[in-house]
C-alpha cells in the first residue's frame, strides 16, 4: 500500500497558478499596509517568481474598517474595477479588544465591507489581513482589558477576532500575525518592529510580503531573488518562516474562503487505486486517470488495466476561480492483493444476487464499492462458504473488497 502526497509538500511544490493574468489587489488600511510600501513589496516578491500584481491602496494613517465603510475615497476605489482580492486591515488595536467591543466597533464594519466589496464583483475574494500584537503589550488599554497587556495576550486576541472575520464573511486569512509570532519564538533576535515598537521594520514588512505572496498565490516563497534591503540570509529565514506558516495550517487560515487548494492523496492495491481528495473549498471535480479514465466524484476508486506510469490529475472548481494539482502514479502489480489470502471464482451472479467466491481461508466481510468509492453493499461475515447474498440493483464496475485475517483482497466485478 502506498500513501503519498503529504499535504504540506503537496503544497508547497509545483503549484499551477489559478490564472496566467495579473492578479488585481485592492489594499484598505492604514499605516500597517503604507509603511515600507507593503503593496509594492508584495509585488516585488511575485514579480521574482515571474507573477504580476496590479495594486492600489487606500491606506489613511490610524483608519479604522468603520472610518473606510464611509469614506469616499475607499468606496471608490471599491468600486473602480473588478478585483481579485481586497485586502482588509482593522486599526492595530480593535481586533484585540474584548470580544463584546469586537463585536460593536469592528464585525459590523468588516461585514459592511465585504459586502460592498461583493456588490462591486462577485467573484472577488475578501482577505483579512491578521496583524501583530504591540512588542510589549498594549499598554494604553491594558488597565480596561488585561489581556492586551503582553504581546502573547494580544497576538491571541487578534488572531481570534480576524478568523471570526473570515468565518462570518466567508472570507480568507492572511496569517501575518502569526508568522510574525513563528519568528518572535524561533528567532527572538530578529526585531520585526519600528522603534515605537508596533509599526514594522523592514524585516516585518517583508515578511508580510512573503504571507501574503504565499496566500494570493498558493506559493512558497523560499528562493524569492527579491530580499530588499535584507541579508540573504535574513530574508532566506523570513521567507521559510512565512512559508511554514502558510502551509501548515490550511484548513485555518483558508476554511471559510472561496479560495480552491487542489490536492490528493492515494492508496494503492495492485491495479486498483483509491484516491481521496484532499482539497480545498472545492464545489466541483474534474479527475483524469492518465490512462483515459475520469471521473466526477470526490474520492474516486479506479481500476487500472495494466501496470504502467500514469499521470494523474485532479481540477477542482470554486466560486469563480480554479485550480489543479498533478501527481505522476507508478502502477505495479504488487499490493496486498498478492500478500493476502487469494481469492479466486469471484464474481456476481445476477440471476441468484449472490456474490460467488472462494478463498483461501475464512472471510470476515465482503463489500461492493463503486468506482466513486461510495459503499454499495457490505455483508458482515463470517463467511463459511462460496455464495454471499447481495442485492445489487446497480449495474455497471464494481469493486469487491474481501476482508480476510491478513489483510484486504480487491477485484473489479461486473454486474448486468
């Protein structure tokens, strides 16, 4: 049996871009997005791995989403084309307040915005940009709400108030904050702040960037040729520290978007193979089996006619964007069809609804599966004899899996 395709590498390499088009992204915010010019940075980044970005911004120094809900200026510029992604950044302090004044001073504006960003272009996705906790707290408010008076207190109430954004608007997570802390613990030398200890320094626009190329894109950005102002080794780490934290949680920071991940996985028993679909925010399938086979289905069973190497490919559809993610499969004959207990005479007797087979030794379970990989039938054993009744009112290729003590014996089967 083989199991391939570990979701972290699976991402990280050879990801096809959704689209070969720049990619148009609108940033509202304040000082957080204009310093070191977060927008041209990010582009920068892409521009290094051959990607474009059209950007504008609309970014007043300490602007709050209920300032930009009535500004002329951010309407505007919502409404001028139709873009790819807007990207929403509170006022540093809001998100980290209580979730009683989260809900009064920041929810009501996000969603305001996500909805006249969607009234503009429906297919436009709404991204939340998670800041960073103040270097040492935030002392201003910490006497009304204790647990902003450390870093680690506020980083944690941001990080839950910008997923509550994403999960109310059905938007995704940029997870700078989180891989601002990612390198705070792993890299304590690193100074991500200006001197007043809450703007960024280059190092922390920079690796905005870098999570923000990661979450746009679907894209590492280790190797980025573009390292600003930095040391190659410097931005050689921020760009790990970013990708690491893009990757490795991505059912987190994508959940409630829009945004498709194609990816699978596979386990492999001689010509038959199930793929199960590890993907994201997927509404529709488009398998192709590389030997002329597709299929529809979320977690296919296909059987393979004879050894060879095939390339496999699943597209997925989602909102209005795409993606597609490609594995190159080694079919062989061996598996634990030739490790277990061989099955032979097995086949479906439509005239008497049994199943006919004879093993080897005793049967704990036969079940019927389609190529969906969607159960049919299941007959708990034991099973004594060669005639198991099954009333399969299906017809067309199944696959029989026989449970025996040492392992699982699988074969297509027909039935007409």
């Amino acid at each position: 049996m083989k199991k391939c395709c570990i979701i972290l590498l699976m991402f990280i390499v050879s990801w096809l871009t959704v689209t070969a088009q720049p990619v148009r992204v609108l940033f509202i915010g304040n000082s957080y997005t204009y310093v070191n010019s977060l927008p041209q940075l990010l582009h920068d980044v892409a521009l290094s791995f051959g990607d474009t970005i059209l950007f504008d911004s609309s970014t007043p120094g300490g602007y709050t989403l209920e300032q930009h809900s009535t500004y002329a200026n951010t309407l505007n510029k919502i409404t001028s084309q139709q873009w790819d992604y807007v990207i929403l950044q509170e006022q540093s302090q809001r998100p980290s307040f209580s979730p009683s004044q989260v809900a009064i001073e920041v929810l009501p504006y996000a969603m305001l915005l996500d909805s006249l960003i969607h009234d503009n272009n429906p297919c436009t996705e709404t991204v939340f940009y998670m800041t960073w906790g103040r270097k040492n707290g935030d002392a201003s408010n910490c006497a009304v709400y204790p647990p902003v008076c450390t870093y680690e207190g506020m980083q944690a109430r941001l990080r839950e108030s910008y997923l509550l954004m994403g999960q109310q608007n059905g938007a995704t997570v940029s997870p700078v904050g989180a891989a601002w802390k990612a390198v705070r613990d792993l890299n304590p030398s690193f100074d991500l702040y200006d001197p007043d200890e809450s703007h960024p320094s280059i190092y922390g626009s920079y690796l905005a960037a870098c999570t923000f190329y990661s979450t746009l894109f679907h894209k590492s950005p280790l190797g980025c040729s573009f390292i600003s102002s930095l040391s190659p080794a410097d931005a050689a780490l921020l760009q790990d520290r970013a990708s690491v934290v893009a990757f490795d949680s991505l059912s987190t920071w994508y959940q409630y978007g829009t945004i498709p991940f194609a990816g699978f996985s596979y386990q492999q028993n001689g010509l038959t193979v199930q793929f199960q679909d590890e993907s994201l925010n997927a509404t529709s399938y488009n398998w192709d089996f590389g030997d002329g086979g597709t299929s529809i289905f979320a977690n296919p069973l296909h059987h393979y006619i004879a050894p060879g190497t095939y390339p496999v490919s699943l597209n997925i559809v989602s909102n209005c964007r795409n993606d597609t993610y490609s594995d190159t499969l080694v079919v062989t004959t061996t598996g634990l069809n030739e490790v277990v207990d061989n099955c032979t005479n097995l086949w479906y007797d439509a005239g008497r609804k049994v199943i006919r087979l004879n093993c080897e030794r005793e049967v704990k379970a036969v079940r019927i599966v389609g190529l969906d990989g969607r159960q049919v039938y299941v007959y708990d054993g034991p099973v004594y004899n060669s005639a198991v009744p099954a009333q399969l009112n299906q017809t067309g290729v199944f696959v029989a899996e026989v449970i025996t003590a040492n392992g699982i014996f699988r074969k297509p089967i027909f039935v007409y």
